[in-house]
C-alpha cells in the first residue's frame, strides 16, 4: 500500500518524464492494436468464408499452399492444380449410384485417375464408400473493364436430386439481382463437367457468370444485366463474351469481390481442361469425414486432403503469418516503448538513489522500493496501454483503408477482438515490467551507505 | 536502550589497500543516555553511527543493543530493529519529496504496520512534541532546513525507537535553527528516555549531550573540550 502511495505521488511529481513514457507505451500498444486488428480480420474473414461452405474434405495437389479464398488483389497465390485424367470413361458413374451394386461393372479403373477411389476392390465393394457428392473447383484472374477479376469455376448445374450444385456447397448466397443459371445437366460427378472443350465449342448457356456484390458495383454490372447485354473478358479468342446473369447480395466478405462460372468455361478460358485447383468433398455421414479422408489418403498418397477443420487450420497459418508479420513491425514500436520505459524507471531511480538509502536506513525493505518502482513502471505502462488500445482502435480505421486500396477490398478488414485487447493488455504489462527490471535489479544491490552517499 | 561495543574494527577496501576506519572501539552507553561523538571529517564519526544504525557491520567486534549482537543477525532482522527500535535523523534530512510533513511522519509507521488507525494522531503528536504542527500538510520543499530537521525527527521518533541516531543534525543548519533543533533533541531525550548518540564536529553541539567522545584516526576517546 505504501509502495502504489510513494509511485503515484512520483508519477505526479514527474509528470512531464512521466507523460513521455506513457506516450511510448501508447505508441507501441497503438501500432499493435492497429496492426494486428488486421491480422484478425482476416483470419474472421477467411474463417467465415470457410465455414460457410458445404465442404467436408478438400482435395489439392500434394504440397499446394492454396490461401483458402483465392487469390485476391495482392493476396494468395497462384496454388498448383490437381490434375485430372483426361480421358475420361463415358460410362462414368456417379458416387451415389456406385451404391447400386449392378452399376459396379461400369466402373473402370484408371490408373493415376482420382475416380479411382470409385473402385471397387475384387470383392466389389466400393473402397471409399461414405462419399455423397464431389465437385471440382478452379479459379482464375482475368481483366474485365481493366479491373483485374478473380473467377470461381464450379459446377451450375444439379445433383440428382435436383439440388443446385451452387446451392449445395457456397450456402447462403442469394441472388439481389438477376437469376442462378442452372443447367438442367446433371453433374453426377466431378468428371462430367471435365470433358475437353475449346473456347469456340462453348454453347451460349455456358458463357455466362454470377457475380459478387461490389465487384457488379465496381463494374457497373446491373446495367448489363438489366439490358439483358454481355461483357467482354480478354481470351485467346478475341470477341469472347460473358454475360451476366445474377448478381449476389452484399455480404461484407470477400465473395463480394468474386465471379463465378460455369467450371467447363473457366477451363476453357484456361486452356486447363482436365485440371482444377480444388476437389470438394461431401460425405454422408459426418461421423465418417476421418474415416474417408484416411481412405482417400490410402489410395492416393500422392494427394493431399484436408478436413474442413484442416482446412481452416491452413488458413490459420497463413494467418499467423500475417500476423508475425506484421507483430515484426510493431515490435519496433515496443522495443521503442519499452526501451524508453526503461529509461525513464532508471533516470527516475538514479535521481532517487539517496531517498531510497534513507528510506533502506529506516527500516523499508528491498521488496517494498522493488515493488514502488513495479507499480510506478506499471501504472505508466497500464495508462499507456489503455491509451494505446483506444488509439489502435482510431488508427485500425485508417489502416482499413490502406489495406482497401492494396489488397483493392471494400468491406471492413480490421477487427478488434476481446483476445486482441487483452494481448494490448499483457504487452503493456510486459512493458512496465521489463521496463522497472534494470533499476529493481540496482536498487536490490544498492548497499545503504552507498546509497546515502550518492552522487549523480 | 543500552549498548555496547566491544574491540570492533573497521576498514575500507581503498584503491592502495585496506584502509583503517575504526581501531578497538569500546563503548558503553547506558539506557536514556545521550552522547555526542565529535573529530574532524574522515575520521569515521559516520562510520560508527551505522554500524550502531545496523546499515553496516564491523570487520570485528560485537555491538550489543540491549543483549542482542547485531553483528551476529541477518538482514531481515536488522531491517526489522532498523525499523522498529532505531531512528535515524541526517544531516541531509533525506525527507520523501512527495510526502508532505505528515506523510512523511507516518512512513515508519506505514511500513512497521503499527499503530494502525491511529497513525495520522501519532504523528501529529510527534509534530507537536518538535514544535511543528501547525505544518502538517506542508509540503517539505518549502520549509526551512530546521523545520526539516524537526520533521526528520519526529519521523525519527514515530515509531518509538530505543535509539536516536543523528549524524550531524545541524551541519546545514545556522546558528538559530541550531540551537533550536539541539534543545529539540534535549527535550525529546529526556522526555521520552530515548538513548541519543550523535556525531557532530561542533563542540557547541556537541555540549548539549551527557558525554562527549572524540574519534581520531578510528580511536574512541573521553574528551576533553
């Protein structure tokens, strides 16, 4: 109780050194908040966006760092393809009529072929039996109305019951304009929407595309579709045009900033026929997702799945990159706060170096100054600390916009979370304590004669 | 409170060797006592005052304060009497900057955990008893070096300590604020029976004690002045 009174009264008497530190403190816990409320977004964002999908298992070619939505702007990278038999067997099956044993027969093995896993083994049991549904997933960058566009290649078609395959795996969009183009074909399974085109065979169904929110905006989009008019998109094919037929309702992620199109389109775009960054898995039963993956893994090692679960996990790391990053770059701003925190308990406890000898002389102990330069240190860096969360939180504003003009986004990036604030907290914590350590460390060797004797 | 020295010695590790502060000092001093050490500067008169004050421990010798030898304790001990039975007045004051006349009176209390919920009435006594109540809640920077000096003691004091130890206590202080202050302590001897041993190089001061030694050359000897 003496020690909080001694260091509050100090902090009082100092309070020119002592508003110093505390703009320090806040400086470094600002920059922090700011920047790491950045990291969070993303991770937020990139979580929401997962979880949104209907998918159980992803399929990626061994070793590929795919960021899960794609590139956008300046973020992802082009990850490697999953390549695809090309030659596909006609009778393909799809994965719910394997179920039927007399389709059995019309299976054939393809070595090196991801249908493979459709096989039945001598017994004629199929090998990887809790799969419900597969699709195949591609993405591209293209320039429309010199604006550079991400496009999702998916299926636009149904699964045998009817379903939409859109609506099966991105749930919760829906349409503000326009409608789903939904072919009546039945996209039974991944290979069906695979089969070789060129870019002049596509029909006129097939050239056409969804788009996100903002982008419809940025591109002026509702005009075009009301006009029942097309879009000119650079190909090899010099008059390649799309038409848009729906765009999606705001939903303040970055879908907003997404086209989508029939996959067979995008892999004729592409000249990728065959190949696709992703396959996306639904299984029956969730209860069986590991049991699956592991048998998929069995079959083709060469592969890589991911659980959903997984597969946020990888957007985790890239996340915690982000996030290391960007830590890497207020740490300049603590290494600053806390040096100069450091520097004003040590000035503080030099010029008090007598008072505390004398203090020692009447019976104070080493604790009790230990602990009045503690409370000093942390009461200026708690201060700070509090101050810099408020700060970080104005400043993350203004950093929303420069991450908006970089990574060319509009929705809201920065998100303050309880967890981020309580990190401000610790570090501004670790801060008074580092800072009070060196002169805590002097004061506890200070022999009391010497002390008394002190000359600055 | 009684003390007694017996065959201590002291030395400083100097840049050419050992340096010889004390030589066989041996003193009694008898409880309520009070006694004034006098020398020149350099002749150890501090020296001695800490070893008494537990802040320092003699390269020989044995310091009884009442049977206990405080050479023989530890830190914590020492801290302890330091805190309960000694009070320290300086040359300097070495009065908390922050605290006014009476926090600074109550911090011995404060840190003893001692007469709590009567601290603020202690110390305003002990201001009274130095003559300087009606600046309780002065703050110290604007007093007079005497007025601080009566501070220091009653802070001294507060706690009720058996031995009042001042190292020259009115070395920065003139002639008026002298005699004051040396009454002061006169009375607070003799009122409250402390054992007083305070080092001084003016023997005017020196007068007001009981018994005078001279220290020369780490020797305790009568005096003669």
């Amino acid at each position: 109780m003496i020690a909080f009174s001694l260091a509050k009264k100090n902090i009082i008497r100092k309070q020119e050194r002592s508003l110093l530190t505390i703009i320090g403190v806040i400086l470094a816990v600002g920059s922090f908040v700011a920047l790491l409320s950045i990291a969070e977004g993303l991770n937020n964002k990139l979580t929401s966006e997962i979880v949104s999908r209907n998918v159980d298992i992803y399929v990626t070619a061994s070793g590929a760092v795919s960021l899960p939505t794609g590139s956008i702007g300046a973020l992802g990278s082009d990850d490697e393809e999953v390549e695809i038999e090309q030659s596909l067997p006609k009778d393909a099956i799809s994965i719910e009529t394997v179920k039927n044993k007399t389709d059995i027969h019309k299976l054939k093995r393809i070595r090196g072929n991801f249908i493979d896993f459709l096989n039945p083994d001598a017994d004629g049991n199929q090998k990887v039996p809790y799969i419900k549904h597969a699709i195949g997933i591609t993405r591209f960058q293209k320039k429309i109305r010199g604006r550079n566009v991400v496009f999702w290649g998916l299926p636009f078609g149904t699964s045998d019951d009817g379903t939409p395959l859109f609506n099966l795996y991105l749930q919760g969009m829906k349409v503000q304009a326009g409608v789903f183009p939904i072919e009546t074909k039945q996209y039974d399974d991944i290979y069906s929407c695979l089969e070789k085109k060129e870019l002049s065979s596509l029909s006129e169904e097939e050239k056409v595309f969804i788009s996100g929110y903002k982008i419809a905006e940025e591109l002026n989009l509702k005009e075009v579709l009301d006009k029942n008019d097309k879009i000119e998109m650079k190909t090899s094919s010099s008059d390649f045009k799309l038409k848009p037929e729906a765009i999606i309702s705001f939903n303040s992620g970055f879908q907003d900033y997404f086209c989508y199109m029939p996959i067979q389109t995008a892999l004729a775009i592409n000249g990728t026929t065959g190949k696709v960054k992703e396959i996306w898995i639904q299984v029956e039963n969730k209860d069986k997702i590991k049991e699956t993956k592991r048998l998929l893994h069995y079959y083709f090692p060469n592969l890589e799945f991911k659980t959903a679960e997984e597969y946020l996990g990888t957007s985790g790391e890239i996340v915690k990159y982000a996030w290391f990053m960007e830590f890497a770059i207020a740490l300049i701003g603590i290494l600053i706060a806390t040096t100069a925190s450091m520097n004003t308990m040590l000035m503080s406890t030099f010029e008090r170096i007598r008072e505390f000898g004398a203090l020692r002389a009447i019976g104070a102990n080493r604790s009790v100054i230990a602990s009045m330069i503690l409370i000093e240190s942390l009461i200026l860096s708690i201060i700070g600390g509090i101050a810099g969360i408020i700060v970080g939180i104005i400043g993350s504003t203004f950093l929303d916009d420069a991450v908006k003009i970089l990574f060319r986004v509009s929705f809201p990036m920065a998100n303050i979370t309880p967890t981020l604030i309580i990190y401000a907290l610790l570090l501004s914590v670790f801060i008074g304590v580092v800072g009070a350590l060196i002169p805590i460390i002097i004061v506890y060797r200070l022999e009391i004669i010497r002390a008394l004797k002190w000359d600055m | 409170m009684r003390i007694r020295m017996k065959g201590i010695y002291k030395f400083w590790e100097g840049e050419f060797g050992k340096i010889r502060v004390l030589e066989n000092v041996n003193l009694d001093i008898a409880d309520k006592e009070f006694i004034a050490i006098m020398g020149p500067s350099g002749t150890g008169k501090s020296t001695f005052l800490h070893l008494l004050g537990c802040i320092d421990k003699p390269n020989f010798g044995e310091i009884y304060l009442d049977n206990t030898d405080i050479c023989k304790i530890n830190e914590g001990i020492r801290e302890q009497i330091r805190l309960e039975h000694i009070g320290f007045i300086f040359q300097n004051y070495y009065l908390i900057p922050t605290l006014s006349v009476l926090e600074n009176v109550m911090l011995p209390m404060q840190l003893a955990n001692s007469f709590v919920g009567q601290q603020e009435e202690k110390a305003m006594k002990m201001l009274e008893l130095v003559g300087i109540q009606d600046k309780w809640n002065y703050d110290t920077a604007k007093l007079s070096g005497g007025q601080r000096q009566r501070v220091a003691t009653a802070r001294a004091l507060v706690n009720e300590p058996g031995l009042l130890l001042a190292d020259e206590p009115t070395g920065n202080l003139d002639a008026k604020s002298t005699r004051e202050v040396m009454d002061m302590l006169k009375i607070v001897n003799r009122q409250q029976g402390v054992t007083t041993v305070m080092v001084t190089h003016d023997s005017k001061v020196a007068a007001y004690a009981d018994r005078i030694y001279y220290l020369d050359e780490g020797r305790l000897s009568t005096a003669n002045i």
